[in-house]
C-alpha cells in the first residue's frame, strides 16, 4: 500500500512567487513501501522546489536504477526526467547539463546506484563540478532485489535476514569530499527541517552538490541490529549546526547567536545562516570537514547537516569557458561555418 | 642483375623505429608523391608502443589509381637492424633494398636477386650535426632527399613541402633543405639515377586532397552541427576527437566573448562517454562520441537504452583488430555484428559505412539528420586503415543552403495550442514520435524518459500488449530507416555475368583492383555492390537475388556482412560466399582476385570449412 496523493486541493493554498502552490511540484502516487524513508524525500524535494520559487518545467530530474531511481516519478510531474541506467546518471546529467546550462539538474540515485555501481561515475561528476545536486537515497541495502547489504552498510550492520555485514562501509560524503566535491552535506530522511534548506543551499549552489540522506527501508533494513533504522539514526545522528536558507531579496529575520554563526551569500544572491554546534567544525574548509567527519565515523556517530562548501565554486561550464547561451539552442550560423572555410581547409590538405 | 623496371607504380616500404620521428619525413616522401600529381597511398603500419619497436610506413604509388594495398614491395627501406632480416625478405625478386650501411650488411641476409643500396646515414649524420636528437631526425629527412635522386623525384616540389610544413616555424626550413640535399648529393654521386623504378610527374589529380579519415569525420562533425563531444581515449579513433578540436578551436570560438560554442569533455570510460552524449541529445544537443571495438562493448548497455528511449545517438566506430585488446593498431572490420545488433533484448542499430574521407565527413555530418529525424542511435563504421591513414579523396564540400534536419520535435507554441503530445505516439504512420527537449512548456510535454516498458503517452506499464505495441512500432520505424540511409552503389561488369561481388568500407579501393584484373587477365567478370548502410536497403536484396553466386568481401574471420546479410534476408549460405582477410593488414587486391579464382575454378564447388580460405598475410 502506497500512500496517496489527495486529488482535492485547498482552494487557498499559499502560492510561491511565481503563483505555483506546491501542488504544481508534485508528481504521481508513489509505488514505494508505505513508510518508505524516500517518499519523506520527495517531500522535501517539493517544499524546497516550491518554497524556491523555481519554474517546475526548468528542472531536470534524473536518476539511474532502483527504489531510489524510482522516485523522481513521484515528485515534480510538470518536469522531464530521466529513469537512465544502472549507476549511470551521473553521465547522462553531465551530457544534458552540457546541452543546456540554464536548467536546474536534480539528480536522484541510492546507495547502490551510488556506492556500487556507480562508484567510478559518481567520483568523476563530482570532480568534474558539474552544477547539479546529487540526492542519495541511501539505506544500506538493495531494496528492489530484496535487501542484499550495499556497500554504505556499515560494518556488523545487521540486515533482516540476520547475518552482520562483514564489510567496511563506503561514506559517500567523504568520498565526494575527497574527489573535488564544493558542497557536501548529510540528512536524514526522518527530519524535514533541516533536509530541506539543505537542498535548497544545494539548489543554489554552483557546482556539484551532495546530500546524502539516510533513508530508512522500512521492509529490509529497519531490524534492531541495523544502523540505518529508524531508531538508530535518531538516535546517532549528530548535526553539525542548523541551516537557513534565505533566498534572494528576502528580508533576513531569523535571530541567531552572535558568534557561532555564519552568514554565506550563494551566486544566485540568496544567502544561507549557518548556526554551528560544533565549534571544531569549520564548513568552509575541506581539513576541517575531513577531520569532523573522521571523528564523527570513529565514535559512531552520524554527521548531519552540512558539512562542507566551496563559497567560490566554478562549475564545469566556468571552467570549460562554454557559451553562455545553452548549445542547445545555437543553429547552423553558430555552429557551421560554410563552404568557403572548407575550401580553405582542402587547400591545406594538398 | 634482374631490376623491376617501372615508372609511376610501385610500393616502397620504409622501416624505422617507433618514436624516432620518421613518420613526418615519411609523410613528407608521400606527399611530394601526390604533389607531382600521382596517386598515392600511404599505409602506417605500426606497433601498439611509443618509441622503440619496429614500424613501418608503406607508400603504393599507381599511375593507373589503383589505391588499396597491392602487396608485394618492391623497394625496401631499412634503417632498423631490429627488422632488417624481414624487411629484406619481403622484397620482390628484382626489387631494391635500400639500408644505412654504416655497419656493414649481415652477409647472412644478403640476397642475389635484390638490388642492395647502402647509405651511410648515420655516418653522414655524424660527421654533420653534433647534437644527438639532430643526428636522430635529420637521418630521415637525408634518405628522402637519396630517394628524390633515386628516384628522379621533382627537388623543388620537396624544398616547397618543406616551406609549407614548417610555416611559423620558419627557423627550421633551411636545416631541413639542407638534410635533403644531403641526401640527394650523396645518391646522385654514388649511384647512376633513377634506378630502374622511377616517378614523373603527372597531372592526374584535379583538385583531390590527402587527408586521414578520422580527420575528416571530426569535421564532418562540426559542420553536422555537434556542440557536445565526449569520449575516452582509444586507438585508432583518438584523432577524431582531436580533429573535431582543432576545427572546434578554429572555428566554433565566439570572436566577442572568447565562448566556446562547443563543449568536449574526456569521460572516465567509455560508458560514461556514450551517456554523456544520450544526455546531451536528449537535451536537444547534437551529440557524438568516438571509440572502437572494446568502447562498443562497454556502449552496449547505454545503446539498448537509446534504441528502446528513442534518443538519438551518434557514435563513431573506429575498427581496429579484435577480439579483446586483439591487434591495437591494426585494422579490421570486425564489429559488424557487435554493433548492428547491440545490447541485450530485441535491438537493431543504424550503421554507416564510408569508404573514403569526402564520405567520412558526408556520413559524419549526416549522422547528426539521421539520428535526429530517425531518433536512434546512428554508428558511423570506418576503421583504422581509413581512420588513421592518409588517403586521397575528392574535396570536402558543403552546400550553405543545407540546413539541419532536427527530425521531430513539438514546439512550446504547438503545446499552447493544444496539439496532442504523446511521446511515444505515432500520428502519422512513420513510425517516429515527437518529442519535446526538456524546459519547453510550464505546463504541457513533459514526460519521463525510462528504458522500462511504457505507453504511448510515455507512463510506466508492464501490459504485455502495450509492450508489444511499441516493439512491432519500432520494426515499422525500421523500415522507415530504410529511406533514408544511403543507398548501395552499384558498378556493371562490361560483360553480362551471374556472378557478383559486394564489399563494404576500405574493402572498396582493392575490390575494384581486383575485379580489373579478373576481368582483363583472367576473363572472369563479376558486377559489383558497394553496401552503404545498414538496415540494408531493397536494392541489396534485389541485387543479391539477381545473381547466382555473390561473393562478399571483408576484413574478419567470422563473415559478418555475411550473417547479416543471412539473417536480415535469410539467403541461404549457398548463395553467398566470403573472401576474408583478417591478419590486420588492409585487403590486398591480390588476395581478393586469388581467393575468387580459387573457387571459380574450382568450378564452384565450395569448401564446406570456411577456414581452407582463411586470408593469407601479407598478400
């Protein structure tokens, strides 16, 4: 049983700027197990889509194969996706971000998708800072194939068939730290309020953006035993500070704590509040998250929140120095420069 | 002594060491040929190494236009001891063998049916330049300048080559004239020149040009059009991706902005690659990708995904010898099979196949229409005989009044006003769909892309019948693909015949040889189909129906034209019978005309084992 999408709506529900209301963000009914921790995902996806003001139709999502890749199916109906190939999204993002700068590149994939697969794919995109966000829905196991450990399972993680994974397990966001990644933060599927300014910051910024949300399979992988349950990641989750997004020319009224906080203007001149809890933890430098992230892993605990970003990113397009309007809408006299040059090139192969 | 006496046809092999700079003075032999207005055709023959292994360079020079390789050589030119011992074997009878005889010859190698010429050049080198690296090129810049005196070839058109080569680098012309010179003097002063093979020049090649194949398909490329390139290196298709840059770099860079109106990124594989240009095609870019036969492989996967999504797709095959690693740097025309049916499940994929650099840059250009009209993945298959060497060919042309066929796409304004959207919809009996490239309209034409079972209307079902729908769909839209691929050409025999041949690709230049000779020398004549594309048009089926037996050449071991040719027609094997070369040197004409005879005078009764007419190397 899936839950299900009302098809009434309240005739005064609150419209964004451009007078969409979140309706117009969502997509069909979800086919994933009722309580599945990627459908809270998708939630979150619509209010930051929504509450970020961005038309639904200049978003681009795509995904590669399995639960997770199924999703995209189920939030933004008015936006082209891409169901692509196993582990393969990362590609065929970087093609349609070529083709066309000027959308917005939603990236879904899971751990398995990701870590597995994918590994290769996803440690080149991230190198390349290709401006997208790249969701990962990630809970430690193959849920389409009923279960198998993945590779993000920790080690001694106790699947529901009982056995403990007996593998050292990949963390994607230090792995994405390490390969060049300008933005990389950590959700949890169970806790909107920081997952979705999360993935507006994400939405702002310029260049590759990694949000690895722990998200709970409620069939396979939600035993006690299993540090990707429910219980466990309430549990262990540490977050390295709250976050507000504020977005462009909005009047900034939250109070924070002078001294733990910082304040970061994204190149799209929205700004996001950070409101650190861990001193140590400085987000704007790579050691620092390294070193954070190391600690965190080694006494068990679970780093939420952001974790690491590049407030001078250049994505792959600034540092490629490609046209500002998109290839794909250049016609021959951009693109073909006629007979004559071509009599001028023959004459230099006699 | 016996000396082969000709003038304007011969083939003289040239061997060096990999990576000691001989491939620009051979090059510079080559094209002083074609300069003087004869036709040439040079072949590199090299090793899967950067510097140190033996290489060689072979040049055929034919008055009568005869390009493909002949076989046999008549003169040899050996500056590596390593090969030495080979090279002086493969010398024809009567034939010259040229060597740097500052060490003396092995006496065991000697032969008394060879015309032996020796050069001192590393002395002479020695006792010219001090610096090593000098002593090292200018060695092959001097045997250019003997050969000019041997073989009574014009001086000047070689010293205005040099002036053209080195424009902006004007420094180095006069050294290199002088290393010519060198040469020269040392040839016409020891030996009486010409030799009995020699050049006069001609004026036989109108406004023809020498250019590689991959060259002209990295250009074909940008006047098709391509803004998104993605690759991973791979030999021997590297050099399309470089060509589309040097032309891209040219003439794709906005003079105001300093922009690139293109974008090439070098992927981490080959999958990755041909996502890239799936993505990037999808998105409404015209998008390519070069590889070979191992990038093919890895492609496979995404290629189901194009054919099943209908996202056109533009790949570019440079054959080399297979399977796995096979021979790196040799060529073949071995992925017939692999490509026509790639990736799993029910797939057929659109092949090209050029035979010369003008159809190199027309079929590179034309990929981009047919994969945008069609929406399929478009596989342009040249190899590395074509792809890497120089080859002779008419002019590159374009017509400016040509625009681009973008096949069909719904507009923003045709969704405003109303007119239905399906994507997977075929409304007016084609076959093709329309699509519409993300970000078009707020509210109408978006719809989800899957390589899953879908409807019309692009939503997920795994109804059998609908799955069934859209398959017999795309067996109609096969037969659409039909129309517009490029026909088969079609060269009569002079004397009415049964019997035929029909070749692909780089067989053509040799086939052609090979059915003059059969014709004139041995009275058997045979019509000839040159096979363009695939899905096979019904020219080719009628022309295989029309005639008792048809031989069909090409460079593998496993016949695939051959099986493909089977299965899309089930002609049985009776009807077609395979001339085969595979050793990874291009067909010869030789080898084609002795393999036809033997079955012919066999008075048709064919080996049951394909392997009694496996190809013999070399000939």
């Amino acid at each position: 049983m899936s839950y299900q999408i009302p098809k009434f709506r309240h005739p005064q529900l609150p419209v964004n700027d451009l007078g969409y209301t979140k309706a117009d963000y969502e997509g069909s009914i979800s086919t994933l197990c009722a309580g599945c921790g990627h459908d809270s995902i998708a939630g979150s996806i619509v209010k930051a889509c929504h509450e970020l003001s961005i038309e639904p139709h200049k978003i681009a999502k795509l995904s590669g194969i399995g639960c997770s890749s199924k999703s995209p199916t189920y939030f933004l109906g008015k936006s082209h996706g891409f169901n692509s190939v196993h582990g393969r999204m990362p590609s065929v993002v970087t093609g349609a971000a070529m083709a066309n700068r000027n959308l917005t590149y939603l990236g879904v994939s899971g751990d398995g998708d990701t870590a597995s697969i994918g590994m290769g794919q996803f440690a080149h995109v991230a190198r390349r800072n290709l401006n997208m966000v790249y969701i990962v829905m990630n809970n430690g196991c193959y849920g389409l194939t009923k279960g198998q450990d993945s590779a993000t399972a920790d080690e001694g993680s106790v699947s529901k068939k009982g056995d403990a994974n007996i593998y050292s397990a990949i963390d994607l966001c230090a792995t994405a730290l390490q390969m060049g990644a300008t933005f990389v933060a950590r959700g949890f599927s169970g806790d909107k309020e920081q997952l979705v300014p999360l993935i507006k910051a994400a939405v702002s910024h310029r260049g590759f953006a990694l949000i690895d949300v722990v998200s709970p399979c409620v069939t396979f992988n939600n035993n006690p035993g299993s540090t990707k349950s429910y219980e466990f990641v309430r549990d262990h989750a540490e977050a390295t500070g709250t976050v507000d997004f504020v977005p462009m020319r909005k009047e900034i009224t939250t109070d924070y704590m002078p001294g733990f906080s910082h304040e970061v203007t994204m190149h799209d001149g929205s700004s996001i509040h950070l409101y650190k809890m861990d001193e140590n933890l400085d987000p704007f430098d790579r050691t620092s998250a390294l070193i954070s992230m190391e600690k965190h892993r080694a006494s068990g605990d679970i780093l939420t929140g952001l974790i690491y970003m590049d407030k001078d990113s250049r994505d792959l397009h600034d540092v490629m120095e490609t046209s500002r309007r998109p290839l794909n809408t250049l016609a021959e006299e951009d693109l073909c420069p006629g007979n004559q040059m071509l009599k001028n090139i023959n004459a230099s192969l006699r | 002594m016996k000396q082969i006496k000709s003038v304007n046809d011969f083939v003289i092999k040239f061997a060096n060491v990999n990576g000691t700079g001989s491939a620009s003075a051979n090059n510079l032999f080559a094209k002083a040929l074609f300069r003087m207005g004869l036709p040439v055709s040079p072949k590199n023959i090299f090793p899967s190494n950067i510097q140190g292994l033996p290489t060689w360079y072979e040049v055929r020079v034919s008055e009568a236009g005869y390009l493909g390789r002949r076989g046999g050589i008549d003169i040899a030119l050996s500056v590596n001891p390593q090969s030495m011992a080979q090279d002086i074997k493969e010398v024809r009878s009567g034939g010259y063998f040229i060597y740097d005889n500052t060490k003396p010859l092995d006496l065991r190698l000697v032969r008394d049916d060879v015309n032996i010429i020796g050069i001192p050049l590393t002395r002479i080198c020695n006792e010219e330049y001090k610096d090593p690296r000098q002593r090292q090129l200018f060695k092959n810049v001097i045997y250019v300048g003997a050969l000019a005196a041997l073989l009574n070839m014009d001086f000047k058109v070689l010293t205005d080559l040099v002036g053209d080569q080195f424009k902006g680098k004007e420094k180095l012309i006069l050294p290199n004239i002088h290393a010519l010179e060198l040469g020269h003097q040392y040839a016409r002063s020891q030996f009486e020149c010409p030799i009995g093979i020699q050049v006069k020049t001609l004026d036989s090649l109108g406004d023809q040009i020498l250019v590689d194949g991959n060259t002209a398909l990295g250009l074909g490329a940008v006047y098709g059009g391509a803004t998104v390139a993605a690759w991973y290196p791979i030999t021997p298709s590297t050099s399309v991706v470089d060509a589309y840059e040097k032309y891209a770099r040219r003439v794709r860079i906005d003079a105001g902005t300093g922009h690139k109106n293109y974008a090439i990124v070098q992927a981490e594989d080959e999958l990755s690659a041909i996502g890239m240009v799936i993505g990037a095609s999808w998105n409404g870019a015209r998008a390519f990708t070069a590889t070979s036969g191992p990038g093919v492989s890895l492609m496979s996967e995404f290629l189901g995904l194009a054919y099943f999504a209908e996202i056109p797709t533009v790949l570019f095959n440079v054959q080399r010898a297979g399977p796995s690693t096979g021979m790196p740097t040799r060529t073949q025309q071995s992925d017939i099979l692999s490509t026509a049916y790639a990736s799993h499940g029910d797939t057929k994929q659109v092949l090209l196949f050029p035979s010369t650099p003008r159809e190199c840059f027309d079929f590179g250009a034309l990929s981009f229409d047919l994969a945008e009209r069609l929406q399929t993945p478009i596989i342009v298959m040249t190899d590395l005989d074509l792809g890497m060497n120089d080859n002779m060919s008419e002019p590159l042309a374009w017509d400016d009044a040509r625009r681009y066929d973008r096949g069909k796409v719904m507009t923003a304004e045709q969704l405003e006003e109303g007119v239905e959207f399906g994507r997977y919809l075929d409304v007016d009996g084609d076959a093709i769909s329309y699509r519409t490239y993300p970000g078009t309209h707020p509210n109408r034409g978006a719809f989800f892309t899957r390589g899953t079972s879908r409807d019309e209307y692009a939503v997920y079902t795994e109804k059998g019948e609908e799955y069934e729908k859209n398959m017999l769909r795309l067996m109609r839209k096969w037969d659409t693909i039909k129309e517009y691929v490029p026909e088969p050409e079609v060269v009569a025999a002079s004397e009415e015949t049964d019997v035929a041949v029909l070749y692909f690709g780089t067989s053509e230049a040799s086939s052609r040889e090979a059915l003059d000779y059969l014709a004139q020398d041995d009275g058997i004549y045979l019509d000839a189909m040159r096979v363009r594309s695939f899905p096979f048009n019904d020219e080719v089926k009628a022309f295989i129906e029309g005639h008792s037996q048809v031989f069909v050449i090409e460079q593998n071991r496993d016949a695939q034209l051959r099986t493909l040719l089977m299965a899309e027609f089930e002609f049985g094997p009776d009807k077609l019978k395979s001339v085969l070369c595979f050793d990874g040197t291009p067909i010869s004409a030789r080898n084609i005309r002795k393999q036809i005879k033997q079955y012919l005078d066999g008075g048709m009764v064919m080996p049951l084992h394909r392997t009694k007419i496996a190809s013999s190397a070399g000939e």
